[in-house]
C-alpha cells in the first residue's frame, strides 16, 4: 500500500511539472493615468517556454468600475518552441470615453492546457477634450484598439457545415 502511494504521488509531481510548462503572458499599460485624447503606451508579452509548437488562444476584454465587462474578444496564434512574440505601441483615448478604473484582462490558453492570464490596470480621468457634438465613446471602441495593438489574429468560429454546403457556399458555379 506504501509503494502505491509513492508511485502515485511521484506521478502527480512529474504531471504537474509537465503541465506547469507552455503559455505564458503578460501586459501593461503605461501611465497609470490618462485622460481623454491622451496617448497611453500598452506593451505585450506571449511567449511559449515550452520546446514544442503550441496554438494559443488568447481571450481580450475591459472592464470599467469592476462592473461592466466588454469582451472577451477571441484572438488565436501559434508559437514554435521557446519563441516570443512582443509587442509596444501607442494608442488614443477616445474623447468622451467615461471617466473611471479600467483594467485590460487577457488569458492565454495553449493546446497542452496550459493558461496564463495578465491584467493591467489603468485610470482614465475627465479633460476638457473637444470631440465636437460626438456622443461620449463607447469602451468598446477602446477595447478594438488595444485588440489590434497585439497583433494576433481575430479566431473565426468554426463552421459545422458538411462539404457539399461549403462548397455551394463558395463556388459560383453550383445552385
């Protein structure tokens, strides 16, 4: 009974440093503050410490006020082994985009199961931001633009048509 014990629990300890390898991610958003029409600055980091290729999932989404959520948006990439993948680059505040906490949330699942998820917080203050007769802008459109910022490609969902109806679908030809 002793032995099944060991080898049980020397199993578990060589599953669990199996699957604490693969995808990992971080993000940031510099400064703290903004205003409306300010630039802010969002940095990106996807990176497989793994030595084979994964496919990523990495689910984008904003929160305002811890209360209403945006997202997630689905974005999808593939990582060869130990690569990285960084991004950086400025954005815009929208003018009339409601003042308060927001914090950008991403979680990376990989094909070994491995998740990892980052959080980066950021306040944006009321200015004095001139946008003409515009109504205030929607978070969303914030949330677009740091979508775009990581370079990942959109996930397309997938269809569950059989051949012959995508082929009518796509082909011209056919009725």
């Amino acid at each position: 009974m002793f032995r099944l014990g060991l080898l049980a629990s020397i199993l578990t300890a060589l599953a669990s440093t199996y699957a604490s390898a693969g995808v990992q991610l971080r993000v940031g958003v510099r400064p703290d503050s903004l205003k409306n029409c300010e630039q802010g600055h969002i940095g990106f980091a996807l990176w497989n410490d793994d030595a084979t290729q994964l496919r990523v999932r990495v689910f984008v989404s904003l929160t305002r006020d811890d209360s209403s959520r945006i997202g997630p948006i689905p974005l999808r990439t593939r990582l060869g082994p130990n690569e990285l993948r960084k991004r950086a680059l400025d954005f815009t505040v929208p003018a009339r985009l409601a003042a308060g906490r927001y914090a950008l949330e991403m979680v990376a699942v990989a094909s070994v199961s491995s998740k990892s998820a980052a959080i980066a917080s950021f306040v944006v203050l009321e200015s004095a931001c001139s946008a003409g007769d515009s109504p205030p802008a929607p978070a969303s459109v914030l949330l677009d633009e740091m979508v775009a910022a990581t370079g990942l490609d959109l996930a397309t969902p997938t269809v569950r048509d059989t051949w012959g109806a995508l082929r009518r679908r796509y082909d011209s030809r056919l009725p």
